[in-house]
C-alpha cells in the first residue's frame, strides 16, 4: 500500500520571493510571530525619520567635541604651570639644602658661646654677620618653598578637577556618538533589507521628491546677486555641491550641516561657532523678508539643522547621511529663523 506524501511547506527562501513579488519587505520578525510587511514608501519614510532624528544629537555631539577641545587645552595649560611650580621646588630644595648644611656645621652655637671659644674677636663678628646673612637668605628660602608647595598642591587638584571634567565630557560624547550610529545603524538594516528592485523604487521615488522641491547636488557656480563676504562664502559652498554629508564633519571632503556652513564662512575670513544653535545664537537675527544671499537659514527650530540662503528662494544645506551637499527650495522643509553673520 503506498504511502501518501503531504506537502511541504514553503521555505524560507520562497517566502521571501513570495514576499517580493508583493514588493513588500520584512522587517525584524519576532520567531513565532507573523512579520510585518511594509510598503518601500513606508521604510522610506521609516528611514528619512531615522536620519531626521539622528541630527538632533548629532548637533549636541558637535557642542560636546567643542567642550571637550577647550578643556583639554585647559588641562594642558594647567599641567604646564604643574611642571613650573615643581621646578621651583625643585630649585628651591637645591637652594635651602646648603643654608641647612651650614648652620649645622657651626652647631647652632649661641652667640656668647662662640665669641668664647673664638680667639679672634673680629673674626667672630664678621662669621657672626655672615651667619645672620645666611639665616635670612635662608628663612626667605624656605618661605618661598613653603609658598610654592602650596600653590604645586592647588595646581594638583585643578589639573585633578580639569581632567576629570574632560573624562565625563568624552563619556558624553561616547553616548552621543553611540545615539546616533545607532539610529543609523537602524536605518542602514531597513535600507539593506530591501532588494535591488525595491530600492531603486525608493530612489526613483526620492527623485521626484527632489524634483517636487527644487533639490539639486549637481556641480555648479554661483553667480547669483550676493558680493564681498557673502559671495566668497557662497563660492566655497557651491564648490562643495556633490559632497557627501558625513555627521560630525567639517570638511573638506565631507560636511554636515554646521560644517557646512561655518566652513562656507570661514572661508570668507568670518569665524562662526561650531554648532546650529551657537551659529543662531551669534548670528543678527533677518526676517523673511529681509533675507541676503548668504544669510543663514534655520529649520525645524534653531538647534536641528541649517543652510544658506542663495537668493531667488532657495538655499545650500548638507542635508543628512546618504545624501549629499545639494541646493533645494527655502520651504523643502519646515522655515524657523536666518542670521547674518
């Protein structure tokens, strides 16, 4: 009697085919649960939101770096005074050390005592002289010893103090640095787990977005109505176009979006502070209406990420990671405020 075979069930690998042919892609499946099966406009979206949130702390990433410059510079200059005042010590001991040596050679003897033993008066009085001299050189040395280790052990706990706000200043910079590789950690997981087709719908998707709001990373010059400083910072923007936007980067082959901008600047001889919002907190503040080609453009709010205006409605920005430096239009995303440097 022949056996009847039941049939197998589909694999993992037909699945997945099943899967695609739906052009839909799993995401991260709990074992024993049903996946989840969003569209590529909904992992597109997903991982624009990723991007989107890992600027906010990427700008705290940036202040934290800054800190984290001046108090080394701080704990540098501090533990240079240190070498300083131990040398002083260091003379100092060599100096007082003789002075001891020779008032134990004559034994501390009262004054009577030695004119005593002496059998010539007059040399006693001019030891006598000299030993007052040396007693006084050495009270003065030993004062100035004294005054010296005080200051060495005051300089100890400030190079203490300085380098022990530097180790919490880089341990906040460690979590910042893990918060956002880790939001684009997530992102690259849902961009890699669509297949060559999926994404280059999501890109075909992306440019017509781009083409919605005037979005361009294409090389070009400028040669709109800016002049002086303004042009020489929009020139150096505009020879960035095509550049990838890299979190924490300040160029030259890479920016993010406050490098972008403070390099554009500095270019034209103007320092700016590292951050968005130190970069609105030194800015002069221009309404909408008023804006120059030049002027520095905030959205969202005044810490998430920034741009420059070039005239005729649009701006320059480093827009986030997987993108690169490119033009796009003042109203591509939410308006805040502009500054003049």
């Amino acid at each position: 009697m022949g056996t009847h075979r039941r049939p197998k069930p589909p694999g993992r690998a037909r699945l997945t085919t099943l899967g695609i042919a739906a052009g839909t892609v799993s995401l991260l499946p709990t074992q024993g649960q049903a996946a989840p099966n969003p569209s590529v406009n909904e992992v597109r979206k997903q991982v624009e939101k990723l991007y989107e949130e890992a600027e906010a702390p990427t700008e705290e990433y940036n202040s934290i770096r800054e800190k984290e410059k001046k108090l080394l510079k701080e704990a540098d200059l501090a533990r240079d005074r240190l070498a300083r005042k131990q040398q002083e010590i260091n003379e100092l001991r060599a100096l007082t050390g003789p002075l001891a040596a020779e008032q134990y050679r004559t034994g501390g003897l009262d004054p009577s005592v030695q004119l005593f033993l002496s059998g010539d008066p007059d040399d006693y009085l001019d030891k006598a002289q000299t030993l007052e001299r040396t007693g006084d050189r050495q009270a003065q040395a030993l004062g100035e010893l004294q005054r010296t280790q005080r200051e060495l052990a005051q300089e100890r706990a400030s190079v203490a103090k300085k380098i022990e706000a530097l180790q919490k200043t880089r341990d906040k910079a460690g979590e910042k640095k893990d918060e956002v590789q880790g939001k684009l950690a997530k992102a690259r997981k849902l961009l890699n787990s669509l297949t060559a087709e999926q994404r280059a719908r999501m890109d075909a998707a992306q440019e017509r977005e781009d083409a919605a709001t005037g979005s361009s990373d294409s090389a070009a010059t400028y040669n709109g109505p800016a002049s002086g400083r303004a042009k020489a910072a929009l020139d150096f923007a505009y020879a960035q176009l095509g550049k990838p936007y890299e979190w924490g980067s300040t160029g030259p082959d890479s920016f993010d979006c406050s490098g972008l901008t403070g390099a554009a600047w500095r270019a034209a001889d103007v320092s700016l502070p590292r951050t968005v919002q130190q970069q609105y907190d030194a800015g002069r503040k221009v309404s909408r209406a008023d804006l120059q080609p030049g002027d520095i453009i905030y959205w969202y709010n005044s810490t998430q990420h920034n741009g420059m205006y070039v005239g005729d409605g649009k701006a320059i920005h480093a827009p986030r990671t997987g993108k690169n430096v490119e033009i796009t239009n003042l109203d591509s995303m939410p308006y805040f405020a502009a500054s003049r440097p």
